[in-house]
C-alpha cells in the first residue's frame, strides 16, 4: 500500500520578499532553459515555478526522463518534504525508466549555483538523495504514487569522478559560478574511487583519463590568498591525499596514485 504524501504547505510564495528574489530567479531560468518556449508554455511553467501547480503535466514533459530532475529543480520548497512530495506525485511516468539516474547525474550531482540554489541547498538534496558512500544502484526514500514503489537509478563511477574532476578543476581556478559543496564530499568521492578496477579503466570511456587528471591537479595545487574557498579547498585536498595514501584501492589505482606523486614530489 502507497503511503499518500499531502502537499507540503507553500504559503510562504506569497510573501513579497520571497516573491522578488524568485522573479531574479525566473530570470535566469528563462534566458538559459526557456528561450525557445511558445508562451503558453511558459505561462504554465512559471505558475509552477511560483506555485509549485502545474496543471497539466502530461503537455509539459512528463514521460520524459528529464521530467522529474525538472520539477525537483523548479518547485518551489526546496527541502525533503518538497522533494519526497514531487517524487511521490511526478514520479514513475518515465517509460524509459531512467529518470530517478537523469536526476541523480544531472541535477544530484551538478553544480546549482548559478540556477539560483544555496550551498546548503545543494548539500541538502545531495544528502537527501545519495548515500554517505557511493553505491552503483541508488533509490529514492519514497514511493511513487503510480506505481507505490520507490524509484532506482544507477550511478556511475565515471559520472562521479567526472563531476568532481570538472567541478574541483574550476574552483581552482577561481571560477565563481561553482558550487564548493564538493569540497565537503572527499569521502564520497574516495569511496567511488575504491571500487574502480582495471577493467573498468581499461574499457570504460576516458575514466582512466580523468582520474589521472583529478589526482594531477590536487597533487600540482599551489594556494593563492585571493582563491574562494580556499581553507576548504585545501583541507579537501588533505583528507583527499591522507584516504589515497591509507586506504585500499584495486593495485592499479595505487600505482597511477603513486606515479602521480612520484612526479609531482
């Protein structure tokens, strides 16, 4: 039996401050997502981006597998109880059955920043939706009002460490517009380092290529006083190189490990 999740309380979308810092908001999402949406459309979108009412899903994506990571991405309570309520009502309209992965990859795992999301934000539905330590196979805590099962997606090692490498990468930079939460996920990044193997490097698309990129930029870092972030930077960097050189990991993780070292000592 599906347990029936009510509507969160969102009256605080009528308060006018809230209002204003979510047109800003509108904004920015209509320049980089809706430039090429009919007005009709966009009329309804925007009632949900306020509201978080759309009253007529199946004409606005539903069934695709982007659907979901957008309604999570636009309602407006962004918390568990807003999230578990889109899942539970959204959810499971997919037929390709890859929308809970479209969600973890693509909006889980991606940097929000400049999609108008806090830091605690982004860290509170990452925390929501992924496990301490990575896991290849992820569920979401609720079910689907559909089906009344919960929704899985799967999680690459690849995608992990793609997303931490181009992520960690720009903040080294000094990129502005992303997120530092990575830097507060050293262990989920370790973990899915861990079960890496040879194989996978051997066969899986450009992973052996990024890992070895990822430990090359943290090993090279030097700190500058005027980098964002950069306590945090380097104390992700510490606890990044104290797991690599303590934990276990497949024997040719270790060696391109070393080697990096080796090189960069």
């Amino acid at each position: 039996m599906t347990i029936e999740i009510a509507k969160p309380d969102l009256s605080f979308t009528e308060e006018p401050e809230w209002i204003r810092q979510r047109e800003l908001q509108w904004e920015i999402y209509c320049e980089n997502q809706y430039a090429e949406k009919r007005k009709n459309d966009l009329i309804a979108l925007q009632r949900y981006f306020f509201s978080g009412e759309l009253a007529m899903p199946k004409d606005y994506g539903r069934g695709q597998k982007s659907f979901l990571r957008a309604m999570i991405d636009e309602y407006p309570l962004k918390t568990l109880e807003g999230w578990d309520y889109v899942i539970y009502q959204y959810g499971g309209f997919d037929r390709s059955k890859q929308e809970f992965t479209d969600l973890l990859e693509y909006l889980v795992l991606n940097t929000l920043t400049s999609r108008g999301w806090s830091v605690e934000e982004e860290l509170r539905l990452w925390e929501h939706f992924l496990p301490e330590t990575y896991l290849p196979i992820v569920q979401s805590s609720v079910a689907t009002k559909r089906y009344g099962e919960p929704l899985s997606g799967k999680l690459s090692t690849r995608s992990v460490i793609e997303h931490f490498f181009g992520s960690i990468k720009n903040l080294l930079e000094g990129i502005s517009d992303i997120s530092p939460k990575y830097l507060y996920k050293v262990d989920f990044l370790i973990s899915a380092i861990q079960v890496v193997t040879e194989h996978d490097l051997d066969t899986v698309n450009r992973l052996r290529f990024k890992l070895n990129l990822l430990f090359e930029i943290l090993l090279q870092f030097k700190d500058s006083p005027s980098l964002p972030y950069l306590e945090q930077i380097k104390g992700f960097i510490s606890q990044f190189v104290l797991a690599m050189n303590t934990r276990e990991f497949e024997p040719v993780v270790t060696t391109m490990w070393e080697a990096a070292q080796k090189k960069h000592s």
